[in-house]
C-alpha cells in the first residue's frame, strides 16, 4: 500500500478542505494511505504529520481554511530543513506528495521534484494570477463576496448620492476587481496592470454625475498605483512587522482625493480577509474537487512534476514550472469590456 | 443609426437581465438603438416594442427574471404570425435581432436567419443542455441554489439519522444534478442520462449506514429514471393543463421506496422553481454580460446566424444550428467522479 | 464541583449547538462541569453520555443541528425505562439537567421535575408554537429561508405570470406561513388557525389579475385546511411508515385547484427540511446563547421547573408546565396586518 | 380623500422602502391619498413632492435604500425654510406627515408637532441606539452583515493563528458590535461604552493564545476609545470634507498596537457602508411594515406627536420626544454576558 502525502501552503483559500478531501477519498478508492502534512513544507521539515482517513474529512468539503494549516516555510532556504524534509519523506514512508499552494509552495514542489522527488501540484491562488490554468479555486468564492458588498454600497450610495470606494484583494493582479467590478456594475475598475491617471478617474466620475447619476461606485485593487505617482500612496506600502503590506492604502488614498477633488461624499470599504474566508462557492467546490481527484490520478500514472489545471471545460496535467514562471495579469480584452459599462 | 432589437423567449433564469443591459451599454457604445421586444417572438408578431434607453437597463444587473417578459411562441406555426413578425421588422425599422433563448427560441432564430434575416444568438438554459457553448448563465445560479440547499439538509439529516431525497430540475440533463451533488457532498446522484437500479442504490445506502454513517443525502434530477421500470413513476409523467411535466414525481416516488426497502426515515424537498429565480451569481453576472457584449459585436461585423458561445474562456462565435442541433447531456467523466464520494 | 448533564430531544433545529456551547462556556465560568447526553432522554436511559469540555463546543456555534444528536424517545413509557434513568442520574453524578426541546421533551422535564429531578428547561421549536416565550431560537431561521425562496420566486412568476405556490413548515400554527408571507409580500397566506375558502382565494387572485398584476405568491402552512373539506386533502393526511405526516399535501392540492379554477399556469415549491438545516441567523445565535446561559443561572439558583424564555427584550424564568400547557397559535392581529398587502 | 406625506430623513437603513410601502397600502386600504416628500425634510422646503401609488411601491419591500431619497437638512435652521415647509404642507394639502429617521429627524418631528401639525414618526437607526422602541429596523440586517463576515475571518484567522480585528458601526453606542459579536463568537468586544484598557486586552488575548487557541476575533465599535488615551485615535477623530468622522481610525489603531505588543499577526476589516446596504433581512422587513402600519393607523386616530414603536411582541404609540430624548446605550448585562464566551 503506497503513501500520499498532502500539504497546503501560502495564505489561505476557500476550496483548500474540498482538496485534502478528495485526495484522501480518491486514495482510499485507488488504495493508498494518505499523511496529512501540517503547515506546510514545515510539517516536512518537522515531521508533523498525521494520518487522514475517510473520517477525517468527512464534513469538510463546505468548510473555508485547511485543517492541515498553512505556513509560509521555505525548505530551501536552509540546507539542514532540506535534509530534515528528505528524511522525514523516507521516515514516513511518503510515496508521493501532493503539495497544493501558490508561487511559493508550488516553486518549491518544482524544485523537489526537479530533484527526483516525487511531487505533483494543485494550483492555489485567490488572486486568479498563477499560470497554467484557466482559473483556480477560491477566486469564484471572492469574486462572489465582493460583488455582494458592492450590491450593497449600491442602495447606499444611490440614497446618499456618494461616491463608494471598494478596496479589494490583488497586489500584483486586478482579477477580483476587474470581475466583481463587471459584476457589480461598477463606474470604474482601477488594477495594478493599468496605473491610473487621477485627472481621468475624476473627469469621468464628474461626466456621469452630470449626466444625473449622483452616485459611482469604485473598484480598485489593493495593488493599483496612479500613474507617476510613486511617492503618493506611502501608505499603503509601509509594511508591517511581519513584511506585509499594509490594507487600506490605496483606497484612503482616493477616498480623501475624489472627495476633495469632486466635492462629492466619498466613503471607502476595506474588506480585507473576508474576502478568503468562509465557504466556498459551488463552483469552487466542484473545481477543487477535480482538482484534488487529479492530483491522485496523477501519482497513479506517476506522471510527477505536473499539477493539476482547468483548461476549458478539462482538468489537464501542466507542468508545474508553467504556473510559477509567469504571473498571469488580466487579460486586456476583458479590462476593456468593463470599461463599455464605466459611467453608464 | 441603426437599431437592433431584442428578445428572451423560454424559461426564466438568472441573468437575462445582465444580458439586456450589455446589448444596449454596448449599442450606445457603437451608435445603435434599441427596441426590447415583449414576451419573445409574441411581441414581434404583435408589433409590441418599447425602446430601451440607458435609463431602462439602470439597476437591473442583479436581478432576475427578464424586464421584457418571455413566451413558449413559435411564429412558424401560423403563416400569419411569421408575416406580422416581418411586417414588424420593417415597422419598426429593426436591422438586425438578439434571441436570447433555449432550444425553441434559437430554433426559430435559425429559420428566420436561413430566411435572410439579420439575427444573432445568446444561449439561455438553466439546464445547461444546450451544445455549442461549455457553458449557459443561470446554471451556475441554480447550482449555487441547490447546494446551498444540500448543505442545510445535511445538518438536519446527521442528527436526525435520515435519507434526505432532494429533486432538481433536468428533465433531459442531469447537470444541475451532477455539480450541486459534487458541491453539496451527495451520496448518491440519478440523472436522466443514466437510468438508475432501485435495489443497487438501496444496497449502496445500506452499506453506508451500515459503516455507521446514519444518514445519506440523494439528489435527483426531476428526468431520472428506475432502469425498466417505465410505468414507476407516473405521477411524475403526467402533465399539467399546459402541457408541462408536474414537479416532484421521482422525489416522491424515491421517498416511499426508500423509506420502506430500507426501514429507514426518507424526506423529500422539491424545490423547483426557487431554483430559477431570483440575483444571479457573479459568475452568471459575468458570464451574461460577456454574451451580450458579443452578440452587439456579431451585429457590428454582420456574422448574422451566429451565437455567443463560451469556449475555455474565450467568448466565441458558433452557427446557431450547433446549439439546436443536440442535447449537451452530463459528460460521464464528470458523473463517474462523483461517485468517488458516494458513501464516504 | 457539581455536573450538570444537558440534552437535545425532539425535531433538531438551528441554534441548538449554540445552546449547548453557552451551557458549557457559562458551566466552567461557575464551576461546573457538563456531561452530554446523547439522542435525547435515550440517552439517560441508556447511559449513553460524554463529557462536554471548552474543546468540544469550539466551532459550533455557527453550525445547525446538533452535536448530541436527538430522538423523541419518552422514559414514561415504560417504568424500567424511568428507573434506568433515575439510575443513570445517579451513576453519572448528574447534580441538575438541561433539557432542551419541545412539547414532547419539555413535558417529560417538567414530570421528572414533578418528581423532585433537578430539572430546567429552553424551548425549542422551528414553528415558534410553544407558550410562555415570545419567540423560540430556530424560528427566524426558518424565516428567513423561506423569505430568501419567496424572493427567488417573485422574478420567476414575473416574468412567466404564473401562481407559485410555497408550502411551508407549520402543522398546528403558522407562525412560519404569516411571517415568511410579510416579509416576502406574498398575495395570500394559508394557515391552519383558519380554515380557507377556496371560492375566496380564487376570487381574490383573479381580482388580482384582473388589476393588472399578473403573477401571485401564495404561501401555505403544510396544516392549512380548506374549510368543511375534510376529505379533501387526503394526501397529506396520510401518514409514512414512522407516523409522521407527509409533505406537499396541501401544496399540491392547491396547485392543481388553481390551475384549474383560474386557468392560470400554477406551480408549487416544497422546502420541507431546508428550513430546519443549517446556520442559525444571527438574531437566532443570539438568543441561542442567552438561553443556554440562562439555564445555568437558573441551575445556580436552584430554581428547578423553570425554562428559559424571551419576555420583550429581556430573557426571564417561567414554569415549564406553561410552555407545555397550551399551543401558540398565530397572533390574529399579525394575520390581519397581512391581508393589507394581499392583492396589492 | 386626506393626504398623507411621508419622507425618510438621515442615514439609509434596509428596510425604509417596507415603511414607506406599507404606508402607501395602508393608506389605500382606509382611504389615503399618499404624497412621496423627496430627500427628508428637505423636499418639503423645497415643494419636491411625488404621488405615490400602489405602482409605485411594487417590488420595493425587498429593496435597499429609500425610493424616497434622503438628507439631513434642519428647516429650523432657517426662518424662511420653516416658512415655506409650512407654505408645501398647505400648498399640497397634506393633512398629516409620517417622518421616518433618526435622532435628529424625529427632533424635527416633534418640534412640529409641538407647533400644531399633524406629525408621526417610525424610528430609524442602524446602530439601534433610539430610546422608546425595544429594536429598530435595519439593525438585524447590520448584525447579519457583520457576522458572516466573522464567520468568514474565523476560517482564515485559524489557519494562519492570526488576530483579526473588525470595525463596525456604533459612533456612540455598540449595539452591532456586541450583537454581531455574540453571534460571531468574537474573543473580545470594545464598545464606546466601555473605555478600554490596551493592557487587558493583550492581557486577555495573550492568555487565549497561551491556552492553545491561536487566533482571535476582536469587534470594535467605530466610536470605541481607549480609557485616558484621548489623544490617541487622531485618525478617527479628523473629520471629513462633510464634517463626518472618518472609518478606520480604531480599528486601524488596534491593528498596529496588538500586531507590536503581541507580535501576533494582526489585520483589520472595515466594513463601512457594506452594513446600511442591501436587502433587509425578513425580521427586518416584517418589523417595518408593522411600523408604517402603525403610521397610519396612528394618523386615523389622530394620535399626533407619537412615533410606532415596538415593545416586546407589540407594536405600540410612544411621545416622539421620547425617543429623542436619550441615547439608548447598549445594555450591560448583556455586555456582561458577552464576556463569558471571551477567549473561551
């Protein structure tokens, strides 16, 4: 009887239990024995681990966050952690391990398994800004609490005749503001890729107020910049004790200029970790579901250094260096598609 | 200035709303004008339009239903009816048309477009049964509904020890079925692709309560069928005073085998057109106004007799005949994943 | 260090887990330790018991059903029965119990309490009929699920101008019906504290139609009767193998009389169990919490046959034989203020 | 055929359109005309009136927001606004006004009344804090708002054994946050209230830490301050354009002072408007219509000077004054109450 072992790395993600779910399931079916791996690469280094049977995760397929926690640990960073990871694998008894994170967790599963080890890959991201795969699980759960907050600020607004200014997730990627924002009909979507031009954002917002709209609702991702304006948000680029950056920069930022420069009430939302919290969506569950039933399939075929991707309406192998050689932006097309219903 | 006109015909379902709004942002965007036609092709035969401004569309991005009402009418039935419907055209100086619809709708916009009549398509079906196209807005919606259903009946069923029997819509396909069953954790899913053994689900029930797990969900599409059993279910099979299937047949019938073969406690939720009503999910939200978007583009570039269609991620044109030409049933990989979980 | 032993007996509900986790969060804060008893009063007759520690009830407070499972077992049934659990009271060291239930389970608490068992009671119903208490935990759950349905099928008749019909929770009372009906703005709502007139209901729909409103919602307790048709309704008289009452009797019945008797396409929506399941509401948890502390302050003071109940805004002590001694039926007043809205 | 006036002044909330709504019926229902007073107080200085009719108020139950508008102008501010109010009522011929708001609102209600018009009110605050009325409408919908939202941080707080802190509505009085904090199972809850000591909130959340439970859930009232620490908060206390107090400046504050004094990750959430938005929740939709009932009912006794109020079970008349008389602050038992679950 052969051994899977299963970790979660990097920030959490609604979808992450309906993985570990359907790997231990599709194991127990396919005759394998699973360890879940705490916290990470971590638990490899530490050998932390426990074994995950039917019981263990039954119930946890509508759940947010990971039972097996999460942890930012980099084995490579110290030879001795590298050491201690390898021989806690043959300790163990790990035939193959299914490592299900991000950039990081999936770039250290590249290099594992460029060194023999047997690994395969789920894609997580909240973001949507991996490689390789259409979408990842999570992001549809996001994507759905933002746009219920921005139906809210919708009748407020409308009744106040305010500008709202939503803040959300997206340092380096705009999908969760570009969708939600088409989704919720938002005035206008400002994402990392684009820096915005402050003089435009106002014009336009004045334009639809003119036209009798009294109200606009802004979108703008945590990660957006305006143009030429390095020095402008500081705030948001302190960083805290931990290295992280700090939410609320940006939105502040435009809250306190559009209400000085329109003259409009302006209000702002920060929604912060709402947004990776809690149940996933339905087709979150479904997609991570495919996504953990893969991964299995994929050490059935010992078909290694490959993760699990949605392309289309088909869960595919791709090897795992594609998702974490580029940061997939959002595609301009769909940008500019929001853009026809700005100020409408 | 050119104007197009545009229609929902069929069922209901989330997101025609979304769709309507697109087709007219989208044509103030290019410099045309638009007609909504009322109730389907009823309204072109009977000349009842109204324009549809950017006023019209404000605000009803979340919501569902259809602001121009929708009817089952085929003007092909009556020779006057399709000669009123082209006097209309003229009338009213409509250039080109959107039908949004299912099966009967893009059905009669086939035959109009081989008359040489300017008409686009946008695929509609709760059902997701419609070929051409991976996707439909509304089935993400419905699926959404549905789970979030199961997931209230599993909290009721674990503590009180019961089979809980949820019937679906798909009289044809069991995709609503099939996802909510994955994303709701089902212990057992019937569909009407796969006509299903009374005695092997009941022994498969049994062997999980007997693994001491007390309880069961079964979600069953309102088309699923006992194999050979074709008198069974005739509750189900009679129809109404409008010639429509009655509701809760196979969930009824389920509930009183299952309660007896087994001995244990069976209820049955019905839940039937909950599920096609009311805001549509952000992905459906998307997903609509992508089509609507693409259809006002067909009209740009003349590509008459065609239909927006999604393919991976890419909004695509395919001829309106793809999507008439056959059912899309449940892809039996899907359905046979789904079985990975039954009884775990 | 005494031990207070607490149990769940009868139909589960939302908010019992939080009940339960405010027994033994208030226990440790006083000193006391809890035991749980499992399935009801079957538990203490069979001895069937757990310690319940701060772990235990971490994470569930949010979640339906119930941690101890429940049943409708009576330990006046047989005398054995009843020694059993005077015996078990005595083994386990059990110094005063929380009994949480219903009609049922209440009226055994206040016999043992009778019989000089140190014995407090929290009301429970979904149907919020029990006396004593202005409203019980489970009830605005129930609410709000069927108010959630209600706004779903506004959009669906709608647009098809169609009758929906929503049979809901409520055999004796319809507390369910008449608030769900409110807060929906349903067109006709059917109690079992009146028995309808169909001629009526037809007349005042058709009205309805007539003015111009061409859809209608109408929302009926699965107990409302038409009045002097006892024979009518027969299917939902019958009764399944474990006695209990079936579901979609009255639903179906009006469905097909409508369709019938105005010509009007009538469809029907069963949510039977979906609105006993899952999360509580907040206003639920809440009052959930305050009960479950309640019954410990009770234990305190030693003020044995008292139950928890809402008096206004405040939470009080009453006899538990008074929330026993007689059905709440639906205030007549709140039905009146309905019919204000009906046909509107 | 009397005239009645109806106008809703200060913040939104859900459920001012179930107000209005229910007026315009009533008013049918006893022979009222009803006139819609566009943007509060404000719309009667300005003669700014509408007809409402049964068509108006379709669908808008469900709503968010008011169909009405709303501000915050004060006609005793100025002499000859007073004077033209007047000129409107007589203009119009509105027999009797039914001011729906808050504080300052109901303050200009009563000083009307005091002058001889005929003035009622329905009592309207999101935070809760009007005296003479147990609840108002739209505060069940901001606890529901708050605590999903926790449940949703719950999940991440857990897996990454972070702090989470929310900032909630409560300028005076912390009614959502202790509400929303019961129900979200919050480790700590700082109201305005209160004074908080920093030292006993690390004290406290050290000791949950130390005792295996690695992460917590803090709710901060936007109005809560430390205790002696006046000169603190500076960010929240710097008002905007609009002289309104800025969101954040607590929650941003506790962020950066529990993340240095624990070296705990910490993030915060501010929900802002997200919790005045949206559809009510059906207890609050039920709750507002029983006031705008209660309205007109109040009118056709000529019961003048007296705003609907609820009161246990009941919806009973109490003096306008009384509700502005006093801030009603949050209740400390239930404070009290809310500490048992601390850090439990």
């Amino acid at each position: 009887m052969a051994t899977i072992g299963v970790l979660t790395g990097g920030g959490d993600c609604p979808g992450l239990n309906a993985v570990i779910r359907a790997v231990v399931r599709t194991g127990i079916k396919y005759g394998y024995d699973t360890l879940g791996i705490r916290d990470g690469w971590a638990g490899l280094v530490e050998g932390n681990v426990e074994p995950l049977t039917d019981y263990s995760v039954t119930g946890i397929l509508p759940k947010g966050g990971t039972i097996l926690g999460t942890s930012r640990t980099n084995p490579f960073k110290k030879d001795a952690d590298l050491q201690r990871l390898k021989d806690n694998i043959r300790k163990f008894g790990i035939d193959a391990i299914v490592a299900i994170g991000g950039e990081d967790t999936l770039g250290v599963a590249s290099k594992l398994s460029g060194m023999g080890i047997p690994v395969v890959g789920v894609p997580k991201t909240i973001d949507n800004d991996v490689s390789g795969t259409d979408y990842t699980f999570g992001f549809d759960t996001a994507v759905a609490i933002v746009t219920e907050a921005i139906d809210r600020l919708h009748t407020t607004a409308e009744s106040h005749h305010r500008i709202m200014v939503v803040e959300v997730m997206g340092r380096h990627a705009g999908w969760i503001a570009t969708m939600s924002g088409i989704a919720g009909g938002a005035d206008e979507i400002l994402i990392p890729e684009v820096p915005f031009d402050l003089d435009e954002v106002c014009k336009h917002l004045r334009a639809r107020y003119e036209s009798g709209k009294l109200f606009s609702i802004v979108v703008v991702a945590e990660g957006a910049k305006p143009s030429g304006g390095e020095g402008v948000i500081t705030q948001s680029e302190k960083t805290d004790a931990f290295g992280h950056a700090r939410l609320g920069g940006v939105g502040n930022y435009l809250r306190e200029e559009l209400e000085e420069r329109l003259g409009m009430e302006t209000r702002v939302t920060v929604l912060g970790h709402v947004q990776r919290g809690g149940s996933p969506t339905a087709h979150d569950r479904v997609l991570a579901t495919r996504f953990g039933v893969k991964a299995v399939e994929l050490i059935r075929e010992k078909n290694y250094g490959k993760m699990a991707a949605l392309c289309g309406d088909a869960i595919v192998a791709v090897p795992i260096e594609e998702a974490v050689a580029t940061l997939k932006t959002v595609d301009m097309d769909l940008y500019d598609l929001s853009k026809i219903f700005f100020g409408g």
